[in-house]
C-alpha cells in the first residue's frame, strides 16, 4: 500500500473523528458546513429538579415536588435561541411553516411566533441538513442548563384551592415578566449565565419537549395514581415557567392552560450524542468502502 493511499485513508478517517472530539473532552463547536451554531457543552451533574406539570394531594393543588436529577453524559445545547435568519433557511426549503406577517429575517435576534410543530419540524431539517440529530431539550435539561436563571415555580402553599392558587400564580408570574421589554432583543440583550448560554429567562420563552402531566401524590409527596398525560401541550420555560398547546404560537392570543401567557415564543436546540457518533460511523463506512 502507498503512502499516498494512507495519507489520504488517514486524512478520511480524522475528518470522520472530529464530531466525536468532544467524547475525549475536547468540546466540538466546529459549525456545519453551512451555517455557524455556536453550542455550549453541558457537563453532567446532580441537581435538585422541580418536576413540571400540575400537582395535587388529597384533591387540593400543591407544589410539584423536588426530585434528585442526574445527567450521566455530557450534551450540548444552543448558546442563543434559534435566529430569524436561520429558521428562514427551514422556511425556503419548505421544511418549516412561515413565521407570521411582518417578521424580518434577523441573524441578530430570535425567531417568534414559533410553535412547538414549528420547532421540532426545524429540528427534524436541521438533523437532515448536518447529518447530526438535533432536538428539543426536555424541561429537566432546560432547567439544569439554565442554572441560577431558572425561576423556581413553587408558590406558597398556604393557597387553597384551585382557583386561589391560579391567581397567586398569576402574580407571581407577571410581576416575573413586568420589567421585560415588549419587543424580543437582540442576540446576548440578557447576558449569559454561568454555563455560557445566552438570554436565557429573557423575554422569549423556550418550547421543550415535555409532555404537560397531571399527577395525584400521597401523604408522602409519592404517585398515588398513574399520571394524566397531555402531549397536545408542552412545557415552555423562560422568565417562568408555563404550559401551552402545541399549535400555538402566539400564547397572548389564547392557548396557555395556566398563569400569565408568555409573551414571546422561540427555541433552541439539543445535539444528540448519539447522532454525533452515528454520523461519524456512517462516514467510516463510507471510507471503507471508498478504499
């Protein structure tokens, strides 16, 4: 065999190993080669996760109970929502549904009036274009990566009943938003928190891929009943959390089941490791093959 047959054989096989760099401890922030995505590697860790979803005890609402939470691997999210620009990209390859009259194709700001269809068709063109699987992050990884910008949901337990208890939500909520501007910001207008990740709890909330859940617990804050499950509304995370339709993309207009409406709706984006290490099998084979 040459050296010229191995050079390039070796040359094939490290362009096939860069998505996985980040296994090693490297990070991998190399964009497609279309379009730039700047990501941000969330280490893996414990944290104390406050379920999401509606909670109650002996027929009266309570707060969703705190669970011990622990991410095994590392993933990599979005440092920015998804922009204007690049959900247009999704929109002329008739992949994804136009954003509504009078949006402007903005690199610098977010995409709006966004649907969680809308997000998880972009997802499924984004994985399509790059080869890597992209996704909604669940609600659990939302709050772990957002950190010391995530806002707690409980509200005092002194409420009782169900409608006492939506109106202390209310308040709670918007006097969370009342400070925020009407229009959504540029890209970094609310900073970074400790991870890196920008405009987090910002004036756009974030879709997710949670299923809204109804659950009865006993005495000792434990399932007492199956959970009622609704995947036709989705757990939406920014200045506070909230739940909304999943056709929805304009939550002020109707469709949020709970608590003040969020008033701007966008996204970003999980890579999934196992799209990475498929992709560079994929890529392997094909050098084989080649050779």
């Amino acid at each position: 065999m040459s050296f010229a047959v191995l050079a390039k054989g070796a040359a094939t096989i490290a362009a096939a190993l860069t998505p996985l760099a980040w296994l090693a401890g490297a990070g991998y922030d190399r964009p497609p080669a279309r379009d730039p995505i700047a990501v941000v590697r969330i280490d893996p860790d414990a944290f104390a996760y406050r379920l999401s979803g509606e909670f109650d005890r002996d027929g009266q609402p309570v707060n969703a109970p705190q669970r011990p939470t622990r991410f095994e691997r590392p993933f990599f999210m979005m440092r920015t929502q998804v922009s204007a620009a690049f959900y247009e990209r999704c929109v002329a390859a008739r992949a994804c549904a136009p954003l509504g009259r009078g949006a402007t194709a903005r690199r610098d700001a977010p995409a709006v009036g966004v649907s969680w269809r809308d997000a998880t068709a972009f997802a499924r063109w984004l994985s399509r274009e790059t080869g890597e699987a992209w996704r909604l992050p669940t609600d659990a990884e939302w709050a772990f990566a957002a950190g010391a910008r995530f806002n707690d949901d409980a509200v005092v337990e002194t409420v009782g009943s169900f409608a006492q208890r939506w109106l202390a939500k209310y308040d709670q909520e918007t006097a969370l938003a009342h400070a925020l501007p009407a229009a959504p910001q540029p890209f970094g207008a609310f900073g970074a928190n400790e991870r890196g990740l920008e405009d987090l709890s910002g004036n756009v909330w974030e879709w997710t891929d949670t299923c809204f859940e109804r659950q009865a617990l006993d005495a000792a804050s434990r399932p007492a009943a199956p959970p009622v499950v609704n995947c036709g509304v989705r757990v939406v995370e920014g200045a506070h959390r909230a739940y909304v339709s999943d056709f929805i993309r304009d939550a002020r207009a109707g469709g949020c089941s709970v608590g003040a409406p969020p008033s701007h709706l966008g996204f970003r984006l999980v890579r999934d490791e196992r799209g990475l290490v498929a992709a560079a099998i994929r890529l392997l084979r094909g050098a084989g093959k080649r050779g």
